[in-house]
C-alpha cells in the first residue's frame, strides 16, 4: 500500500508532466476533433480540450494534493470486555474500472481520485478520444515511473468493443468496482452483463420547479445557467412552473423571452404556453423521462409543490433539482421530499460537481443510494475493514 508522502510526490510529478506537454495534449486532441465524424454536439462538447481544460486537470491535481489521504482512517473503535480491541478503518476498494466516453479530463480526474484513495484504475475511453486519452496516460506514467511506483496503478485499456464486453463478463483484472460513466444503453449493458459491483453514474434530466413567490430575475438567470453548457449531466432540462404564473404574462414572457434569447429551444405540455407563447406543444410521454444533452428545454405548470415533487420524482434522473421561491414551508417539503442526490434552493443544477462540492477531483457522480449518493470523490471512492487485537481470547 502506497504511503500519503509517495502519493503526493507523484501527484507533483504529474502536474509538472501536465503542465510542461501542453502543447502534446492540444495536438493530439486536435487530432481527435478533426477525426471525430459525428453530428451530436454534446459529444464534441466533451472531446474538446483548450487551454481552460488542461487548466482545469492542473487545479484537479492541486486539489487532490491537499486533500486528506483517506486510508487509514479509524471509523469505529471498541474495547472489549475480554480485552481485545476493535477498530473499522478505512481500505481502499482495489481494481477499479471506469469506462467513460469522450471527456479526456476524466482519464485525469479519474484516475487521480482513484490513486489517493489507494486503489488501481483500468481506464477504458471512447475511441473518439484516443489520441487525447493515449497521452495523458502517458504523463501519468511518467510520473509513477519518476517516482518508483509501479504503472499497474494507472492502467489505459485500449480495447474494441469486444474485448470490452469479454472484460465485463469474465472479469480476467479481477475488477472489484465498475463505473460506467455515459449514456443510460452502457449503463444498463454493465448492469445487465456483469457480476462485479457497479456504481451507477447516471442520466441527468434535471428539474427547476418556479415557486409562485419565485423572482422573475432570477429564474431567468437560473434557467440560463443550467444551460450554460449542454454537454453535462447537471444541465438544466425541465422547468415546472406554478399555475399562478398564467396571471403573471407580463413577468413570464420576460423570462421565456430572455430564455429564448439565450439560444434556448423551448417545448411544452400546457396549451396555454403553446398558444400565448408561441412555444411547441408535445405531448408524448417520453419526453418527460429523456435527457436532452442538446439546448432543448421544456416547460410544464402544476398546481402546488407535491405535484412539482411527484413529477420530479417520477420523470427525473435522480440526478439534481432546483426550487426558486422564497423561503417557507415549501421549500423545505421540496428539500425533504425530492428524491434526487443533490436538491437546491435558489441555485442552478449546473454546481452538482465535486469541485464545486469542495471535494476535489471526482470520479463520477452516482445517482443511486448505495455505495454513495452524489459526487464520488476520494473519500467515498473507500470501503471498510475490522482490525480485532487480541492476546489469545477465544469467545465462550
């Protein structure tokens, strides 16, 4: 087991790897932009490294510097009446593997939230990626190599399809953790086709609910904002309104204009919305459930907050939820009762991050209840162990 002073050292090593192949980590992603023939914009979105990126995985790295290494840790301790003592600590999970597509950056925020927590990463990339991924890893090598740690705990999997789906299924790495980080097809492929554990990073379609006391200027600046990027799981895609708000037509076609204004395409369930402003009425039930990864956005209204919570809870990915009222009592029914992993109050979706969350670096965000809920980041990327010292007891 890798002790915090070595960890450390080579987190410095990569920074300095990242920081000084700049140039490298832009040409070759430059190569993997010009090669990529696919119309989703969202994707490109993701495939994209500039200089702010590569920013973004050096303050990653610095981060995770600082952090607290979290093996190690006493969870429990227990004297017990024959005289042994009993502690839970904190280990690390093992092999992990992350299969994610397109995003570059988490072949370095992955595998740093996975190294300083003490475990292995198998990373397996989007072949979008791979000239992008290919180097990164490499800087990462080099800065194990400088330091006399082993390459074995950074691994890049440069597999087809196939051979990823024999990984899966027959476990030859003796995998002890799977995160499948991408659409709702490959999570439900590894759920379906594997025996090794899987943390679920789930889909997004993220709800705001406009509370009848809601300010008009801030729902527009929430509302944009959770479009700011469409790429990410915390984007913005379902806006519920209060009835209320069909006797306030001056204050919402401020905000719908200000939406459309943005670049937003607006679609709706409300005959209301569609005629007196103009907005594209869907009916299909599906929609509700989809994420858009697009500048697509819809409008519904309801009557009061439970039925803002129940469609929430029914259509949403479990992913985040935003209320915009003042304070009261249906804030807090709203806090409590929706079942998403991160629920705000005038505030955009687009802070459910682990940076953001004063975490550091994460490896995904999970949208289930076990093993953790939310960011994952070092300290949840953990399990546990009992530590019992004795003298000879044996339990009568």
């Amino acid at each position: 087991m890798l002790y915090s002073e070595l960890k450390n050292k080579v987190l410095k090593s990569l920074a300095s790897e990242i920081e000084s192949r700049r140039q490298e980590i832009l040409d070759a992603n430059r190569i993997d932009v010009e090669a990529y023939n696919g119309e989703d914009a969202s994707m490109m979105d993701r495939l994209k490294v500039g200089e702010k990126k590569i920013d973004g995985m050096l303050k990653s790295v610095l981060q995770t510097l600082s952090w607290e290494d979290p093996i190690g840790k006493v969870k429990y301790s227990y004297s017990h009446p024959d005289g042994m003592s009993i502690e839970n600590i904190s280990v690390p999970f093992g092999n992990i593997l992350i299969i994610y597509e397109s995003r570059p950056d988490v072949t370095i925020e992955a595998a740093l939230t996975a190294f300083k927590a003490g475990n292995k990463i198998f990373l397996k990339g989007g072949k979008e990626a791979r000239n992008s991924n290919l180097i990164l890893v490499d800087c990462w090598h080099k800065a194990l190599i400088e330091n006399d740690v082993s390459k074995d705990y950074v691994q890049y999997l440069d597999y087809d399809r196939k051979a990823t789906q024999k990984l899966i299924a027959t476990n030859p790495l003796n995998i002890d953790l799977i995160i499948p980080r991408g659409g709702e097809g490959l999570i439900q492929y590894v759920k379906e086709n594997t025996n090794i554990p899987v943390i679920v990073s789930g889909r997004g379609n993220n709800f705001c609910y406009i509370h009848d006391s809601a300010d008009a200027e801030m729902a527009k600046s929430i509302i944009i904002n959770g479009k700011s990027r469409i790429s990410v799981c915390n984007a913005l895609d379902k806006v519920i309104l209060h009835q209320s708000w069909k006797e306030k037509k001056d204050q919402l076609g401020e905000v719908i204009d200000a939406v459309r204004n943005s670049g937003i395409e607006l679609i709706t369930d409300e005959a209301f919305l569609a005629r007196d402003f103009h907005i594209d009425l869907i009916r299909s039930e599906s929609v509700y459930y989809e994420e858009f990864l697009s500048s697509r956005m819809m409008l519904m209204m309801v009557g009061d907050v439970e039925s803002a919570i129940n469609v929430i809870n029914k259509y949403s990915g479990g992913h985040s939820a935003t209320i915009i009222a003042e304070h009261g009592l249906d804030v807090e029914k709203f806090l409590v009762n929706t079942d998403c992993a991160a629920v705000y109050h005038n505030a955009s979706t687009r802070y459910t991050d682990g940076g953001q969350f004063g975490m550091g670096a994460e490896m995904a965000i999970s949208t289930q209840k076990l093993h953790f809920r939310g960011p994952i980041a070092i300290d949840q990327l953990v399990t546990n162990k009992w530590i019992i010292r004795g003298t000879g007891q044996v339990r009568k």
